[in-house]
C-alpha cells in the first residue's frame, strides 16, 4: 500500500521535481499540499504545514521542499505528529537545530532523512567504486550555474540562511562526499558576497584529505549559457571526470556506458523517493551532515570579498 504523503513548499523545485516523481511512484500517494502561495491540483491545499497536519490526519509522512529558514520548525510539527520527514537540502539553517531533528525522530520511532539528490546521479555509485581501489593525488570541483534559471526572483536565497552559491555547490559536496575513499577538510576559501546581498555569489575553496591530496573547488552562481557542473579526480591509475552533475562519467577521457533516465535531474529524485520509502519500511533514518559541515566551515573560515551588487 502506498505512503500517504504530504508536501510542503510549492516552488520551483516542488513543481518539476518533487510532484512529477511523486505522481509516477508506487511507493507514495500524495494527498495534501502546504503552501503559501500554490496549489496542488487534485489535492488538498492548505495555507501552512500546521493547518496541513490538522486537516489530513492520514498522512503517514511528510517532504519539505520550502526554504530552509523555517524547514526545522516545520519539521519539528511533523515529526512530533509521529510523520516521517524528507528534507530537501540543505536539511536545515544550521547543524545544531538538524541535530535536534535526528533526536527527534528517533525519540518517536519514525523516519528523518537529509535527502542529497546529486548522490543519485548515475554516475555516482560507479565512480564511487571505482576511487576505493585508487590513490586519489588530486580533485578538483567546477560548479558554475545561473541562478536567474533555477531560482528565478527567489531572493531567500540571497538572504541570511538561503546560502547563496552554497545551495548548488552543497550538491558537489554531497558527490566528493560519497566518491572520494578519505575524508577531506577545508584549509581555505574566499567568499564573494555582493554588496548588496547577505549570502555569496560565488566562491573560491581549498580543502586537503587525510592523506594531503589537495582539492580545490570553484563555483559561481551568475554563469550564463551552459551550466558547468563537474568533477575531477586524478590517481594513480589516471584521470575519472563526473561531468553534468555526475550524469556523464569519464576514466582516462574515456565516456563510460551507465544506466539513466532520459531526464537525469527526474531520475536523481526518483532515487531520492525510492529511497525514502525503504527506510520508512526498515524503520531507519538516514541524516549524513558531512556535506552541510563543509559549508558550514567555509562560513566560518573563509575570506569574505564584496563584489558588485546583484539583481534579479
């Protein structure tokens, strides 16, 4: 039997990711929405998730796809509703509060699961496998997009907790996360923050692994034209390249024969979905804050350089 599934956030993402892989699931039946400002055709619509809750008792589980400021709150309502909880990422505004989520949800006995969708790229797995037999000497991240595309007038992000160039670069480190055989820190970063914004536009970072491989990582949010979103690990049996967000993978210039979707952001949330319905019938969480903890760090660490002022 389907998951009754509520949702929480009707935006841009909501709109072309989330909804159109829940309506092709045989794991979730969505039977109500949360939104300020849209609807849900087909389903139950309410003004906040608190309203939601009250209005819609049969739902078992919740995803929250609003932005990240008040997704710990909403959460919070859900998960002490007894809902198992999907969160969009980043999971939170800050570690501490996504801390006390995990808590939570453990206290109750139900689901919480910091969903990284770039994890479920196709290229991922593979090139994850691939790393655990190799010596990594180097990595380097490429991850230029346009904001005024996969945010358009959305000025949170822009906003104190809205992370600015971090909220696609979060996505890199959720893939070196997940690929590279040795954890890695941050040694140095340069943050530019237009002057008349509080969250970066683009980024300049420095990281070493525990063996001092170096890996370095530049992202922008203001590329125009195609968007850039790669990754390069050299080793010591040659060069692999994620490329397209890990939908392409490369060894030695090489393109490597892998299994997608023909739309290939629809199939990392198809991932993201699947994956979701198999802890709440194992009864499992699935928190994994390491990507959330690097950005975090080049917050604290990094240089800050105001640059010119950004409009949409």
């Amino acid at each position: 039997m389907a998951i009754k599934l509520g949702i929480v956030g009707i935006g841009f993402i909501a709109k072309h990711q989330h909804l159109p892989t829940i309506a092709a699931s045989s794991d979730f039946e969505l039977v109500a929405a949360a939104s300020r400002s849209s609807a849900v055709e087909g389903v139950k619509t309410y003004k906040t998730i608190a309203e939601m809750l009250a209005g819609s008792p049969e739902i078992e589980a919740v995803s929250l796809c609003a932005p990240p400021i008040p997704r710990a709150a909403e959460a919070r309502l859900a998960l002490d509703a007894g809902k198992h909880v999907l969160l969009e990422k980043p999971p939170g505004a800050t570690l501490s509060e996504v801390h006390d989520l995990v808590a939570r949800a453990a206290k109750r006995n139900v689901t919480l699961n910091a969903s990284w969708h770039s994890r479920h790229a196709p290229g991922v797995a593979p090139a994850r496998d691939w790393l655990k037999q190799r010596t990594v000497r180097s990595a380097q991240v490429i991850w230029k997009e346009d904001v005024r595309v996969w945010h358009p007038g959305q000025d949170w992000i822009f906003e104190p907790g809205g992370l600015g160039i971090f909220d696609p670069t979060i996505n890199a480190l959720s893939i070196l996360t997940t690929i590279l055989p040795a954890p890695f820190s941050l040694t140095s970063a340069r943050l530019d923050f237009p002057e008349n914004r509080q969250a970066p536009v683009a980024a300049e970072l420095a990281f070493a692994d525990a063996n001092a491989a170096p890996i370095s990582a530049s992202v922008d949010f203001l590329q125009t034209g195609p968007q850039t979103w790669d990754i390069i690990v050299a080793t010591d049996s040659g060069e692999l390249k994620l490329s397209k967000g890990g939908s392409e993978f490369y060894l030695n210039g090489v393109r490597q024969e892998i299994a997608h979707e023909a739309d290939i952001i629809r199939g990392e949330y198809i991932g993201v979905y699947a994956h979701f319905a198999a802890l709440i019938k194992a009864r499992k969480s699935d928190v994994d804050l390491a990507p959330f903890a690097h950005v975090a760090d080049a917050f604290m660490l990094g240089e800050r350089r105001t640059v010119a002022p950004f409009s949409f």
